[in-house]
C-alpha cells in the first residue's frame, strides 16, 4: 500500500503517526506494545492532526535510525529487532518503523521490569499490563490458554456435570464418558488424581463455577429509546456456557420485530435485523471471550436503533475483522472452541466471520460496526434508516404543527390550549414531569395512523398488553386519538390516529 492511501487510515491497533521522533519511553512503550501484540507500523515525519506528510530532514535520517535501534536496544526486553525503512514521497522523507507480533512474550521495559513496565495495544493508545494481562502474555507464550489449566479445588468425579452430559450426548450422539473428558483435554490427571480444567469446571452447574467464574455470565437487556437510561426488560444469564448463547440469542428474538415482505409469487416472513449474523456473534463472544479477565461479562443490549454486542477482551492478534469474508481462525480458548465444535454450537473453523458478511449482503439497511472499547470488543448492528426516519417524523410534526395553526386559525388554537390545559391539567403535569405511554403513543401515530398491535411494536412489545388497553381507552377518552373507521371498533382495518387535540397536547409538551 503507497503511502497516501495508509495516512488516511485513522491510528489504532497496529499503526501510529508520529510528526518527531518520540521521546525514549514513549518510543519504547510503542514498540513494546506492538510486540506484545499483533504487530504493527510507526510512521515517524506524519503529524496525525490534521494528518499531514510533514517530513524528516533528509540529512539526518541516518542519525535518526540510529537513536530508533539504540533506545528499542537499550529499553526493550526481551530483544525486539523491527525493520527500519526510509520512505519519499513528495520530496518529503518518511522513517517506517515495522514491528512484528512477538514469540518470546512478555516484552516490557528494562528500567520498569516485567510487573511495571509491560505494554499493550488498546485502540491507538498504549496501556499498562496488570497481572492478569501479563500472565495471558506468558500463556500465549508457552501455547496454553487459561480454559485448559488444571483446577484442583475438588477431583473431576465430584464435579456437577450431569446437565453438560445430557447436553452433549444430545448434540452429538454420544457419550461424555471419562474418555471423552481427557481426550478433549477436560481433565487431567495429577498424583492418580483427575481434576478438571477450568473449561470442565464454566460447563458444569457446579457450585465451584459459581464461586470461581461469576463473571462468566450474559447480561442482557432491552432499553427504551437510543440510551441505557430506562430498561424496558433485561435478564441475567447465569447457566453453564453450554447454553448462554443460546439464551442471549431467544432474548434478541424476543425483542426485536418480524414482518413479511414479498418475493416473487410468495410472501416470506423476515426480522428487521440479520438474526443468523447475530447468533454467529453471540457464540462467538462466548466461545472467544478472554477468560482471565475477572469481573468481565458479556452484555447485550438491544436500542430502538441497533443491536449491540460487547465481549471482554481485545482480538486474537490473527484476527482482522476489515477482511470479514476470508476465513480467518484463532481460537483463544484452545479446550471450548473444539467443544463447542464438535456439538455443532459454532461452524467450521474460520466459517463465522464470512457467513455473518455474506448475510449482511442481505440486510442493506443495517451496517455492521466493530471496535475495541478499552479491554473489550464490541460488535453493532445499526438500523441506517433509523435517525432518516427520527428526522422525517420530527418534519412531519412541524409541518401538521404548522397545517394546524393554518386551519383552526392563531385564536382558535389558543382557546383549544387553553381548554386542553384546563381538562387534561393532570396529565400535562405527569407528562411533562416523567413521559409515560400516554404521550408515547401520541409520538408514535403523529406521523401515520397505527393498528393496535402496529403500536405495540413500535414500543418494542411482542403484543399488546393490558396496560396499553387501558392507555389507548384513556387517550380516546380524552380525545386525544380516534378510530379510522368510526362505530366498527373490532373491524380487521381498523387503527389509531392522532386528533387536532392531541396534536395541540403534544404541542403543550413541547413548550
């Protein structure tokens, strides 16, 4: 790649922009960081705001590459030997600094030592390594992962693994004898002794996971609007690791719409949302979330605009999710990925990535974002049309605001405030105080009118509850709303319409 199309790529896992020469640490932190992961590259003569080829002297590039080798040996341990290249373009000269991912991990700083002066790559910045971090760096090292070390609090043969049993031979077809437990390395024996590994230990509902592992869990949670500030439903999943993709999966389901749409002579029904991408993504994040990172859990959180997935821990440094549609395979939890492999829970080896962008093929209308947020990766699925549809509904408002003001007449509609603000006093206060549904609803059919079951989908529920009844009985009370199709209250066509008084209401709410 030349050089103009790398500078208008943004900083981040494995590249930095640098317009000098950094400092001795904050150069020796870098290359640490790039080293203890995936690798990366150093552009130094590339001021990165605004981003611009500013350039070295030509003259002291030499004097340059000189100080780069001396403080990466004088600072850096175990020995880090990058590639130092000079690159030109527009008669401005440009030192590359290329580091490769690692084999003798961990590296960190001579004068700070192993504990203090280990670094990583966080988006485009680097972070102190604690503990935990660092001996997942010495496992890398040994090719170990923490899913396979040995727990010995209690033997393999008083661990609770009955439901795990079941659940197996009902996937495979066969028995999880003691057998199978070691050859897929589930147990090992120490002293005459088989005790489970740490994957036995998250697929039993032992008491031992619980008091070990209560990080390991699912939060899920369906909020209203765009923000996290109200729960509409939420749930925590607490089971086995066997099942919590599942789980998760049923509660997207359960929250999100499915309408029918026509292909050719057939009508098929389809969600809103590419649900097969979702699924791959939950087991994903529960087949390859970093394990040693306590107090960490998987959250899903479902917004009237998208559908968010968020897993502790960065990326195996393999991994690159800009190039979704070549298979690509890293599994960092090295005993339950070819478990969940064998029951079927995720697909061959490298298939994920690519079928969850062949079926975003599909889905236009969603765009599919991933980032690395602090020691986590985070995956969306976003509704494009979403702020489009929050814009033309706000025009819409304005512009019955305004057909109202023209019809009724300036005078007219003050008395009607004025009347609204008399009769309906209450519900203003409550309103304007804390929305309810009341208002909702108002909000939901000022742009069309809406069936009963249309609005409860609107708000995010799977049917229409009796809360809604009573809601929607209120408004019509109060003149608010209105049937479409008067004295045939239960006809098939029948829906909801907002009235010039409730138009008025809203009004009021605005002020």
């Amino acid at each position: 790649m030349v050089i103009k199309e790398i500078i208008k790529q943004p900083e981040g896992r494995r590249l930095e922009f640098k317009e000098t020469l950094p400092e001795n640490a904050d150069l020796a932190n870098t290359i640490i960081a790039f080293a203890n992961d995936a690798g990366g590259e150093l552009y130094i003569g590339v001021r990165n705001n605004p981003r611009e080829i500013v350039g070295l002297p030509e003259e002291e590039l030499v004097k340059i590459e000189e100080q780069i080798s001396n403080i990466i040996f004088d600072r850096c341990y175990p020995a880090i030997l990058p590639d130092i290249t000079f690159l030109a373009e527009d008669d401005k000269h440009i030192i590359r600094v290329t580091v490769y991912r690692g084999s003798a991990l961990p590296y960190y700083r001579k004068d700070k030592g192993k504990l203090k002066g280990t670094y990583i790559r966080v988006g485009s910045s680097n972070r102190l390594a604690d503990e935990e971090i660092i001996a997942e760096l010495e496992r890398r090292k040994r090719n170990i992962s923490f899913d396979s070390e040995l727990v010995m609090d209690k033997p393999a043969r008083e661990l609770n693994i009955e439901n795990f049993k079941q659940e197996y031979q009902d996937k495979t077809g066969e028995a999880l004898d003691t057998q199978a437990l070691r050859k897929l390395e589930l147990v090992k024996k120490v002293n005459g002794t088989e005790y489970p590994t740490n994957a036995l230990v998250l697929f039993s509902d032992d008491e031992l996971r619980r008091s070990l592992f209560p990080f390991v869990k699912v939060e899920c949670a369906r909020f209203k609007g765009v923000t996290s500030e109200e729960f509409i439903d939420q749930k925590s999943i607490l089971t086995n690791i066997a099942t919590q993709a599942e789980e998760a999966y049923n509660f997207v389901l359960r929250h999100i719409n499915k309408g029918a749409v026509v292909e050719g002579v057939y009508t098929v029904s389809r969600w809103e949302y590419p649900v097969k991408a979702i699924r791959e993504t939950l087991r994903n994040a529960v087949v390859h979330r970093d394990l040693s990172l306590s107090g960490k859990d998987i959250k899903v959180a479902i917004y009237d605009d998208m559908v968010e997935i968020t897993s502790p821990g960065l990326l195996p440094p393999s991994i690159d999710y800009a190039a979704m549609e070549s298979r690509q395979s890293d599994a960092r939890n090295k005993v339950i990925a070819p478990v969940f492999k064998r029951m079927g829970i995720i697909d061959q080896w490298g298939n994920g990535l690519k079928l969850i962008a062949d079926e975003l093929k599909d889905y236009p209308q969603i765009e599919f974002r991933w980032k690395e947020t602090g020691l986590s990766f985070q995956v969306q699925f976003v509704k494009l049309d979403y702020v489009a549809q929050q814009e033309l509904q706000q025009d819409s408002r304005q512009e019955l605001g305004l057909e109202l003001g023209l019809e009724l007449g300036q005078e007219q509609q003050q008395e009607l405030q004025q009347e609204l603000q008399q009769e309906l006093q209450q519900e203003l206060q409550q309103e304007l105080y804390n929305p309810t549904l009341y208002s909702e609803v108002l909000f939901k059919i000022v742009d069309a009118p809406l069936s009963r079951k249309e609005i409860s989908e609107a708000l995010g529920q799977k049917q229409v509850s009796g809360q809604l009844y009573k809601i929607l009985a209120k408004l019509t009370k109060d003149k608010l709303i209105e049937n479409t199709i008067p004295g045939n209250k239960n006809h098939p066509k029948q829906k909801l319409r907002i009235t010039k008084r409730g138009i008025i209401f809203l009004e009021l709410l605005k002020k």
